[in-house]
C-alpha cells in the first residue's frame, strides 16, 4: 500500500524473502523475529510495517525512516493493512485482513518501488529533518486534527503528513515513480487510483 510517497507492507516471510536467498540474515534482525516469534493478539491482526519513503515535499525529512512498525495514527491502534487504509483515506471499516497473495503483491511493490527511487532524484528538503524526525515528547506542537495524519512508529519515531498537500500531490508522486494504484483492490475495495498516461506507461 502507497499513500503520501510512504510505502507499507503487512509483515509476511514472504516480504522477508525479498532479502535474498540468505534472508534469515540479511533481513532486519527486528522483523525476522517479529514475523517468526511474535503472536498476534487480536483476531486479523497484522504487523504494518513502513518499509521506504520516497521522496518529495510533502514527506521531506522522513527518507531515513525505513522498517519501522506504524502502531498509531492519529492516536489509533492500527490493527492490520486494511484498517491502516481506512485511517488514511476515511474509508469505511471493511472487517478483513489481507490475504496471503496480497501480500506477496505488496512485497513486490515496495521492490519495484525501491529501485525506482534509486533511479529518482531526492526531492529538495526545505525544512529542518531533526525536528521531523523527533521522539514522542517533542512532537507537542503538531496539530492533530483531520487536516494531519500523525503516524506513530516503533522507537517512538513520529511522522506528520498534511494530508491535504499529501492528497494535492499524489498524482505527481505516482507519475514520478510509475504506481498505476494506491492499494491491491482485494485489501480494501474503494481506495484512489492514479490512472498513468500512455507515454509514461510505456516509458
């Protein structure tokens, strides 16, 4: 799933696969265990994980985030993929998690997606990354109405997102880097989609 040039896949073996061969190594030690060891508590329950940002304004500051478990938005447990999707778009609650072939679609995306953004160059970071890339206890002066989208990762690590510059800049973000849809229509069924131009289908 894509939303605000931030990429984020259900944790899953198969995306750990994506590591290569030798993926029980060379995959973060952290996800490893959390997708070997971990219980879910909750019935459908899924470990989100934002596994790259890519880059523009809208996102500026955030790049060095990778692999990190989304816990809240805006205040709200994310239970699994699906629900992260009603929480960013205001879609109405489905009551699924995503199925296993989702999943190994997603993991291909963000695949696809990280050699894309090697291939791009780094939007221009007007603003100071420090503070955007700041703990918990330093994010008290953030609005967090419905006009900003509050993601609350592991290690305490917080990300603000305009959401109307973010929704303002999705179909150049998705142009930029060739994603035809937000969300595999299986995960959640009315979700934006950014139909691509012929020559940049092509391209």
């Amino acid at each position: 799933m894509y939303s605000q040039g931030l990429v984020f896949v259900p944790l899953s073996q198969p995306y750990l696969h994506e590591y290569g061969d030798d993926w029980v190594n060379s995959s973060p030690r952290r996800l490893y265990d959390k997708a070997m060891h971990l219980l879910m508590q909750r019935p459908q329950q899924q470990i989100v994980v934002l596994t790259q940002v890519l880059s523009d304004d809208v996102n500026s500051g955030y790049q060095q985030f990778q692999n990190l478990q989304v816990l809240r938005v805006n205040g709200v447990d994310v239970l699994n993929l699906a629900h992260l999707g009603q929480l960013i778009w205001g879609s109405k609650p489905s009551g699924h998690a995503a199925p296993n072939e989702s999943q190994q679609h997603l993991s291909s995306l963000s695949t696809t997606l990280n050699d894309a953004s090697q291939s791009t160059s780094s939007a221009p970071n007007n603003g100071d990354a420090s503070h955007m890339a700041s703990k918990v206890s330093g994010t008290q002066g953030y609005r967090r109405g419905d006009d900003f989208l509050r993601f609350e990762l592991e290690d305490e690590r917080i990300m603000v997102v305009d959401r109307k510059l973010a929704e303002a800049a999705a179909s150049a973000i998705s142009a930029r880097y060739r994603i035809p849809s937000m969300m595999s229509s299986d995960i959640l069924g009315d979700v934006p989609t950014v139909p691509l131009s012929d020559e940049q289908s092509m391209a």
